[in-house]
C-alpha cells in the first residue's frame, strides 16, 4: 500500500497522552505540513498558532469546556501542544481551506509518530470576548474564525482499531 494511504488508513484520533513536551522542531514540521494544505483559488486563508506553554493551553481549554457546559472539564485530553486552526472569513472558502489544514496536521503529527486529535467549538470560542482577547493577544487581527484545535502529544498506549468501513461508503454507479 501506498505510504500516503497507509497513515491515512493507520491514523486515528489520540485522546490520552504522556506528559512529555513535544519538541519545537516537531510541531514546526506538522504545523508546515498544514501550510501545504489545498486551498480555494490558492488564497491560503488559514493560520495556525502553536501554544505549548501549560498555562495558555488551559486557558483555551477552559473556554472550549466552557462552551460544553463544564468548566471543570478536560476536552484537551492533557496534550501538551495545541495547534490552533484559524482562517480568514473574508475568504468564501475559510472553512474548507482550514479544514484541509486540520486534516494535513492530523496526518503529519501520526508520521511522526505522535497522537493527534481535532478538538472542536474553535469557531465559538474565538467568537467569545475570551477567544478575542487571546487572538489579540497573539497578535492575530482581521476577520480570523476558529476552526480547529489539533492537539498534540506522545500517545499513552495504543490506538484502537479501526472501525470497519460501512459497505455502501463508496458508491459506484
């Protein structure tokens, strides 16, 4: 099998992690990974921002708990990287292109031998007087949106199998 198709195949959503750091380096390479994403008439709306210091990523995790009615909750899963996805809304195809960007980041971190996982409710977090001050604060201006939060780290144990594909996934008329 191609290798391509192989991590695609092999890849699956992390969800407990080791307490490990994630090299720079490492989340450098899977965040150019997400720079070469497909995107609408090559407009290149997303961005990502990686946040390894522990105390950013609980603030944006208590938001993202927050949102699911559990302040006190844990949707990070404890990675100790996050990629945040963004993309410029001004673009009619933000979502699609920062989608791509989710699903090339989530490839790049499995070939590296890392657990990834996308965590949702980006777009209501950085609608939230919260979320705005953090892109303020990162420097993140215009019309950005959230799309994603691809968080990172050292898988703890192995990934379950995976779920046999339903029959009529692909039809052929």
């Amino acid at each position: 099998m191609n290798a391509v198709i192989e991590a695609m195949a092999q890849r699956r959503s992390c969800k407990k992690y080791l307490p490990k750091p994630v090299p720079m380096e490492l989340l450098e390479e899977i965040a150019q990974a997400g720079t070469y994403a497909p995107n609408g008439m090559g407009r290149q709306s997303g961005k990502i921002v990686i946040l390894t210091d522990p105390e950013e990523i609980a603030a944006i995790e208590a938001v993202n708990a927050g949102i699911l009615g559990n302040p006190a909750g844990h949707p990070f899963y404890g990675a100790p990287a996050v990629l945040v996805v963004l993309a410029n809304q001004a673009i009619p195809t933000w979502v699609e292109d920062g989608s791509l960007v989710m699903g090339n980041l989530l490839l790049a971190a499995h070939s590296l031998g890392l657990g990834a996982c996308w965590i949702h409710r980006a777009r209501e977090t950085f609608a939230l007087p919260e979320g705005k001050a953090l892109l303020e604060k990162w420097g993140v201006g215009g019309c950005y949106a959230g799309v994603g939060h691809c968080v990172v780290g050292y898988p703890d144990g192995n990934p379950r199998e995976a779920a046999p594909r339903k029959s009529d996934f692909v039809v052929k008329p």
